[in-house]
C-alpha cells in the first residue's frame, strides 16, 4: 500500500508541476490573475509542498527534518491561499462573501500551518508529534475540504450554465466539459479530504491505516489524469468532446 | 445586485420601449438570461444579442408584450452603443485560457 501511495504521489507531484509551469507561463504572456494563482496553487502546494512535507521525516538529522517541515507547510499554506482566492476571483468576482469566506479560510490555513509546526518543534518523538499534530491537520484538511466542495459546485453550476449556452451557439463544448472536469476534480479532493479529516479524528495513524491511505493515493491519481484533461486536453480527448457534442446538437434538432 | 452595462442599458430600453415597469422589465429580461445560462452580473452585448434574437420574444409574449420585433429591434440599437471597457471577464473566458 505504501508503494501504491509512493506513486500516486509522484504522479500528482509531477503533473502539478508541469501544469504549474504551463499556467505560470500562460499568465505571463496573458498578465491574467486567475491563471497565476491557479499556477502558484499547484507549484506551491501539491508540486513543492506536499512531496516535502511528506518526506520530511524521512530525512537525516532533526535540524534538517524540521526545516523541511517548515518550509513544506508554508508552502502548502500559500498555495492552498492561492486557491481559495481563485475560487473568489473567478467565480465571485463581485461578492463580498466570497472574500470573507476565502479570508477566513486563509485565516484557518495559517492556523492550522503554524499548529503543526509547532506540534512537531514540541518534541523529538515523531508519533508523539503526529498525535500533537492532529487538531492541527484536521483544521488544514477541513478548511481544504470545504475550498474543494465550494469550487466543485461552482464548476457544477457552470456546467450546467454552459450546457444552455452550448444550445445556442455562445459556449465552446470543451470549456463547457472543463467545467464538468472541474466539478468532478472537486468531488474527489473533498472526498479524500473528508475521509482522511474523518480517520485523524479518530485517533487512527493516517499515514499506515489503509482506508486514508487508499483514499489520498486514489485521489491523488484521478486528480492528475483530471489536471491533464482539465489543462492540457490531448487532441483525441476535445475531438471526442466536439464530437458528442455535435451528436447530441443534431439528435435535438 | 448591479447588471453588466449591457444589461443595464437591455432594461432601461425595455422599460421605455413598453409598458412594462422597471422590475418587470429586469425580471424579463433575467428569465432570459436564465433560460440561456447567463447572468446579469457577467453578460456581454454580444451574448446578450444572442439572447434578443433568440429567447426574448418568448418572453416578451409571455409578460403581454404584442409585438416583440420592434421592441427587440430597438435593444440591439442600444447595444451597439453600448461601452464594454473595463468590464470583469466571467470564468468562462478564464477556463477558456487555462485549458487552451
């Protein structure tokens, strides 16, 4: 189970940086936000700041370990911010409950950044700073959960806002299908956040138990493939789109 | 909530172009937008036409309004002069980006 978890986390690593530099490039050439926060989300968070997070205590010597740890929660901190400012700009970009809402979620993700920190500068004792560490962890996976949920029901309801403009000839049928990709990658990262949140309640080990740990190594692979269809869609996969969609358009006439 | 500028503009003409008053006039024009999975915030002059041309007059029927064509005529003359600068790009535009 490790090796399955080993390597879906390479996969989510690797593809996140590769659609991180895409979109970082892209908001270079556009000078768009929205593509430059989505672009740090993935570097900082899943491309940088879980990889080091998760393999800091696997380093040699305390100094080191703890730095890693550091640096990798900022990390996961600031991207996860990115996020849930993304999720207000684009999909709220004139309500003020959106802003609190993604300044408060910030708000928790600082908090919860700093607990296991400290957690972990507390004591040498690596299980001892796990169980120190969990109130910590549940708020960062709670507060990530409900980014997840809050952007997967707004890519639901483009989805299906898109799917009336389809109708009429002012929507493109992949955009429309990269709403529908957007929602589903939402569902799957609030499911695994919600079940490994719901395992570190419990007092179970989420790092051995194999309920979390088959949760986040499946989420993370299908969130990689939805990252490739998402954002950088092979040319098979939008002919496809095109096509049905096409199907469907003359099926209704 | 404040409509796009032509969305505004699409209701002043629609109240003055019929009988229908102020908010009968936004309520048939966002039943529209509705039924086209458009929102007054974020819709364009050109999504907007679209909608004129093709949802509208249902509408128009449906709020006692005889003959939408003069009225729909007149809507498009004033988003022509509609000025669109500096207005917020929805997630649509954004998504189209990401993607490309």
């Amino acid at each position: 189970m490790g090796g399955l978890s080993l390597l879906c986390l390479i996969l989510y690593t690797a593809t996140s940086l590769v659609v991180s530099v895409r979109l970082i490039a892209r908001s270079r050439r556009s000078h768009g936000v929205p593509e430059l926060l989505m672009g740090l989300t993935y570097l900082l968070a899943p491309g940088l700041g879980y990889p080091l997070a998760v393999l800091a205590p696997a380093l040699p010597g305390r100094e080191l370990m703890l730095t890693a740890l550091v640096i990798g929660e900022m990390l996961i901190v600031l991207g996860c911010s990115c996020f849930l400012l993304f999720n207000a700009k684009v999909f709220r970009p004139t309500a003020a409950w959106a802003t609190i809402a993604a300044s408060v979620g910030i708000a928790a993700l600082v908090v919860g950044g700093i607990g296991v920190v400290r957690a972990n500068m507390s004591t040498a004792d690596f299980a001892l700073a796990g169980e120190r560490a969990r109130g910590a962890m549940s708020l960062l996976l709670f507060t990530l959960g409900l980014g997840y949920a809050w952007t997967g029901i707004e890519g639901a309801r483009y989805h299906r806002m898109l799917r009336r403009r389809l109708a009429l000839g002012l929507a493109e049928p992949i955009v429309a299908n990269r709403f529908l990709l957007w929602a589903l990658a939402g569902l799957v990262s609030t499911t695994w956040n919600t079940i490994t949140c719901y395992y570190l309640l419990t007092g179970a080990n989420v790092m051995t138990h194999p309920v979390p740990l088959l949760a986040t190594s499946l989420g993370g692979f299908v969130s990689a493939v939805l990252q490739v269809l998402i954002f950088m869609p092979p040319a098979w996969y939008a002919r496809r789109v095109g096509r049905e969609r096409s199907a469907r358009a003359l099926a209704t006439a | 909530m404040a409509g796009s500028a032509a969305f505004e503009a699409a209701c002043a003409e629609l109240e003055r172009a019929t009988s229908l008053d102020r908010w009968a006039a936004r309520g048939t024009l966002q039943l529209s937008l509705m039924d086209s999975g458009l929102e007054t915030a974020s819709v364009t002059v050109k999504q907007l036409g679209v909608v004129i041309d093709r949802v509208l007059p249902r509408q128009l029927q449906s709020a006692g309004v005889a003959d939408a064509s003069p009225v729909c005529a007149r809507l498009r003359d004033v988003l022509a002069t509609v000025d669109e600068r500096g207005a917020a790009e929805g997630a649509e535009a954004v998504f189209s980006r990401m993607g490309a």
